[in-house]
C-alpha cells in the first residue's frame, strides 16, 4: 500500500501562487467591472474635483471679512446672489458674498464658506456670526486627485468604492485581468444527474456539481460543466483533454475510490507538463486531494465525500481561481468571536476544519459543534461556518474564545 | 433652523425589520438558487442515502466475522467478487465478503467494511488482520436524512451546502423568496453622467450611480437606473411615482444641498403611506440619511457625499434588500483583529466608521486610519474596510485591538 504524500496547506498556497499566473487582461465597461482586478495602472486624467466645491450650505467669502466677527459683533457682508448648481460661480469683491449651496462652485476671490446656520439675512446683507479659516468647508481643486497622480495600481481589486472612483473620473472602460473559465467534470459510475427522480439501489446523485458551480460563480470564475465520467481511463483523458483546451483551469470531483483516484491522478500527468504537483493535503476533511499543473492551466481533483468537497474548493479551489483573476489571496480571514461550547481533540500535525453553529444566547456567542461523517451534507448546511484547528494544536477546550470563518 | 431628528443605528435596523416584508415567492431551477432564500420548508422525499454506503475501499462483511482476529492469528473469509459501483450488491453468507469501494453499495447481510489496508488477499480468500465493529466505515440508509425528516426550513439561505443537499434530494426547483427590484435615481443640477469627459465649471460626475448599483448587486437585487433628476419638486415626484410601480424599493442619491434633501423628503411624503420614517441616523458619515415606507415599499435618501452614500448603502440598503429576500440581517459581523496605529477620537452618542488601511508587519496585523472627507472616494478605495466605533466610547486609544470589517 503506497502511502499519500500529503502537503501542507501554507505550501499548497504557495505552489499556487508559483505555479500560475492571473491570466491575460481584457477591457470592460466599468459597470461590469466590479470584482475584476485591474490590468493597468490609473492615473488621474484630470483634477478631482476639478473646482473649488463647498461642502455644506452657506455663504462663500473671504475667510479674512469674517476675522474678528462673533455672537454680538457679526461681520456684515454684500450677498450679491446665489451660485446655481452646476454653474460657475460669479466673481465677488471684497466685503462680498454669494449664497453657494453644498457641492456648488465657490467665486475665484472666495477661499471659504461660512455655514447658513451661523448668519442672518438683512435685506441684500448677510451678517456672519462666527470667523471662518481659509479654507473651511471647502474641498479644494484636486483635494481628491490632482491631475497626473495614481488613482489605482494595476492589481487592485475593484470593489464599489473604486468603482466610484473611477466614474469620478470619467473612465468609461477599464482593463482587467479576464476571470477563469472553470470546466467541471464528476465522476464514478455511481454518480446520476441530481434531477434523477428514481434511483436504483446503489446510485447516488451528482450533488457536487451545483454546488460547486455555485460556489465557483460566488468566486467569479465561469464555471462550465462536461458531465458525469464513468469509471474509465480513456474516457477521462479524452473528454478532460478536449475541455482543458476550451478552459482556465479544471475540477474533478465526486470518484472517491481508489479507483478513481487514480484515473484522476494519471490523467493529470498524461494532461500536460509538469502535471501532479499536490497528491494530498494535511487538512481535515479532505486530505486525498489532488493539484496538477498541466500546461499552465491548474488540474484540481476534489475528494470523493461531499463535505470535503465543498471545504477543499472553498479554500483551494477559490484561491486558484483568485490566482488566475489577479486577486491577492489575503492572509487575513473575516471570523467573529465565539466561546467553544465542547472540547474538540484534534491531530497534531493536520488542520482540521470543524463545522459548527453560532448561536448567540445573552450576550455570550457559542461555537457548538455540528458533528457527522463527511459525507454528510446536512452537517454542513446546519453549520453556520468553520472552526480552523490548526495543525500545532491537539485540540481546543470548552469554554476557549474561538474564530468561526462564516460561510456565506 | 429646523435641527434633524436622528435615529440610532439599531433603532433603525428595527424599523427595517417591523415595516417591510419579505417579497412573494416564486419557483427557481436549483442551479440558479444560490444566494436566495426558502420560502417553503423542505422535507426528504426519501432516505439519503436509500442504501447502507461504504466510506472506505475494502471488504463488506459481518462484523462478527471478525470478531477475535488480529495481526497474528487473522480472520480467513472467502470473498465472492466485487460491488460494481452504482449496482446492487451481492448477497453474501455467514464467512463471506466482498470488495467494495469508497461509496459502493453493501449486501444485506454486510454490517461492517474492513479497510483494504488491514487486510490480505490469498487466491480466493481474504484474510482480515482486524477485527471491526458493528456499522464501521458504513454509512447507513437515511444516516443523512430520513424520509419524511426536515431538511431545511422556511427562510433558510442557501449557501452551497444547501444546494448540495438539495440536489442530493432530486429537487431541481424550490420556492424562494423574489429577490427586489430596485430602482436608482441620482439628483442634482451638478451631476452630469459619469462616462462626460469633458467637464463645464461647477459639474460634477455620477460617481455614486455605478458604484450603487454595483453595491445592489453584490446584494442580490436587480438594479435599475432611471437617471439624474434636476432639483424640481414636480419632476421628481412624477419620475419616481412611476419608477417605484415597477420596482419593490426606490433609492436617491446624489443630492447634498438642503433644497435637494427637501425635494427628497416631500417625494417620500407624497408616495405613499406610511411616508418618511427617518430623517437622518446618530452615525458618522452618512447623518443626513432619509428613510420612508411608502405603500409598503422602502424609499431610501442617501446622504450626498460619496464616502456617505456608499456607507449608508452597504450598512443600511443591503440591510434592506435582505430584508425583502427574506435574509435574516445577522448581528455578528466576520471582521479581522488589528492593532490601532494612532489614536482616533469619536462624538459619544454617535456611531462612527472609520475606513482604515490593514497591515501585516512583522507578525503584527496594523489598523492604520485613512483620514479624508467624507467627500473623496480616494480614501475609501485605500480602505481595506471600516472599523466602527461605538456610540458609547469617545474615541480609541493607540495600540487597543480593535476589530475591523473588511469591504469586500
């Protein structure tokens, strides 16, 4: 019996990261760029904003005619109008003023706003109860960008606020890095098509499949699906060669024979070069797994149990797809605080990802353990997330503050 | 001056929960259920699995059979062929057994499946150097579930374990709750559509539009954009009528001047019944925020600043749009650990976000806080996320831990 070469997961990530290269970069409507990581570098074409912008309602002035102004002395100012929205402003002279409204245009010689609340109105003059500094409640030309600075480096993963940022400048299209065409294949004579009314005995449906082409959309890949392989080599090799060349990358999921394994393992060597780069990973559930690099294009074989599955994609699978999109996978994991409602013993040397609930019961959050085979989906789906063990420790104690990674 | 009645946060959250409901149901292909919620509760048509499962490669047998072997003096059974997988299995007698692999069927008469590796192959016998108990490696009928067991409940959000234990039920449609159509309007005489390239003084671009909808969307609704509104009371009021019979929410933004904020508040008002709700909320940035119900449908005024705007969305208007797909708003936020750089100060009564820069150095994971106005997008595109500071405490301390929520 040939015993698995298991890796470890901090060097599965690494293998990742130097085995594949985010793949080549396209233009896009920037309403369709959300999620996608840029392929240039952005530099501000023109100021932000390019105006001098009031940021609150009042009257635009000169900071200095409001100098020495106060409650029972105020400054009295000419208000020669108002500064319409989205107009030029009009010029004023000293001792002047103009009603400016927020986000309207200040009057060249104006270098600060005073707020509406702090003055009276008498007739065509405002009284100013209060002094303002140059430049109080303004945001200056080009405060935000100034023409020529570097809105975003090439990389940069684009969520809303960039997406903003880039309409603030006008940028109708940008290019990013094309998202992976992820092509699936399950696999064991076993399996049938989820949508299978009637089963016979010894057949089990496809329930990976959706799964993780949801889980594959979620991470913004294309997720393609080639059907369920039965349990021959040539089959394998024929059909996983002809989808590799229409797609980024491959998953393999469902055999979890020793079987099927192999097939899995020996197509990835016949796929491309170098091919087999992971056989297992210490981690638990879903340590027969297998990683291939054939081509440039990653091979992921997926354990058998559905539970290990989901968890492997989830972690290895979604940082592939990271990988292939430009995407930083970050070291640091969202998770909220939960006191562990049992011990968990746990193998030294493996990390083990437990499967547990949160329930919040006055004031205290609990981390109850949701335990079952992995081949059981409904633990997982009566988990709210995981509980990372890591591979130093032999196990947590009731009553140890823990950190749940939900799963959304 | 009329000062503004603002709400508490959780006030808030309440208000969302006790006037709106989740949308009607509708029927939807499992494949394209993800990120929706139940809107029936779903119960196992039958047992998962129908048959007892072997988790491991090796033989299926009567565990007594075995009873008493080990290393030195084994069990000799004679094994009568393989388990084709996805294929009944074979009867087997008193002293038989048979090769099954890793999901494979057992016969009747099998309890147990001993592991291939603790066992030996001589002609057709096998010999068990182990002695295994009663239902080990075997996964039985309706381990899983049971027929007629629940499997989920109303209300549940699928995430991908929950499609995988659907499929593994056969359910190619389930009943969810309608995701909301929502309806965006960008108001001011100042913005001009973002894609302009040329700017005339005073203009501003619709920077929040793309970045809203992209918001919407990571949230699960359908966004529809019914363009920039000028500051006319009339024209709003009809504009947004119109819009919201064909939406299930309505959202403005753009507006930061008072007239603006005026012109939002009466459309509210005059739309339906109850009307305005809120009228600005004890939170920094984003105060000048607008709530209303009208005829049952949410009406959101977003506050005028970008930083604001996509503030109040992402806490406020995603709460909202799960609200009407029936997703539970959870009160535990995943967030990551730092340790603040600087000291931050904070007006108590009000809940502050402040955007901070997330830095690993040296083992230790750094907060850095992103100062700016709530006016420049620049600062929330250097944000990794926010950290909140509670409506209680006057400000944080240099070097305390502090949890932030990554912008995703």
């Amino acid at each position: 019996m040939k015993l698995m070469r298991v890796t470890d997961p901090e060097e599965v990530f690494k293998i990742i990261n130097s085995h594949f290269e985010p793949l080549d970069s396209k233009s896009i409507f920037l309403e369709k760029a959300g999620g996608y990581c840029l392929a240039e570098d952005i530099y501000a074409p023109e100021n932000i904003p390019d105006f001098n912008r009031s940021t609150v309602d009042g009257y635009a002035l000169a900071a200095r005619d409001t100098f020495g102004s106060s409650e029972g002395i105020p400054a009295m100012l000419e208000c020669i109008g108002e500064v319409p929205m989205g107009q030029p402003a009009p010029s004023i002279n000293p001792g002047q003023c103009c009603l400016v409204h927020t986000g309207g245009m200040l009057p060249e010689e104006a270098d600060a706003v005073i707020m509406i609340e702090e003055t009276e109105v008498a007739g065509s003059m405002v009284q100013a109860f209060n002094q303002v500094a140059p430049g109080e409640n303004v945001i200056h030309r080009g405060e935000d960008l100034k023409k020529g600075d570097q809105a975003l480096k090439k990389g940069h993963h684009l969520r809303a606020p960039e997406i903003g940022l880039l309409a603030s400048l006008g940028l109708a299209d940008v290019k990013v890095h094309r998202r992976p065409r992820v092509g699936f294949f399950s696999t064991g004579d076993e399996l049938v098509d989820y949508s299978r009314p009637n089963l016979k005995p010894g057949q089990i449906r496809d329930s990976n499949t959706p799964a993780l082409l949801y889980l594959a959309g979620q991470a913004g890949a294309e997720a393609q699906y080639g059907g369920i392989l039965p349990d021959k080599f040539e089959v394998f090799l024929e059909k996983s060669r002809s989808m590799l060349d229409n797609v980024d990358m491959l998953v393999f999921s469902g055999g979890s024979s020793v079987g099927t394994r192999d097939y899995t393992a020996r197509t990835m060597q016949e796929l491309g070069q170098p091919g087999l780069l992971v056989e297992g990973i210490s981690i638990q559930p879903g340590k027969p797994t297998l990683l291939a690099s054939c081509g440039g294009k990653p091979v992921l074989g997926l354990p058998g149990h559905p539970v290990s599955a989901l968890n492997i994609f989830k972690i290895f699978g979604q940082a592939l797809i990271n990988r292939l999109s430009g995407k930083e996978n970050k070291t640091l994991k969202p998770s909220v605080k939960a006191t562990l409602s049992r011990n968990i013993s746990s193998r030294s040397g493996r990390t083990d990802y437990v499967r547990v609930k949160v329930e919040t019961a006055s004031e205290e959050v609990k981390a109850i353990p949701v335990f079952g085979r992995s081949g059981m989906l409904r633990t997982l789906a009566e988990a709210d997330g995981l509980l990372v063990i890591p591979a130093e420790k032999e196990g947590l104690a009731a009553g140890e503050m823990v950190d749940i990674e939900l799963w959304e």
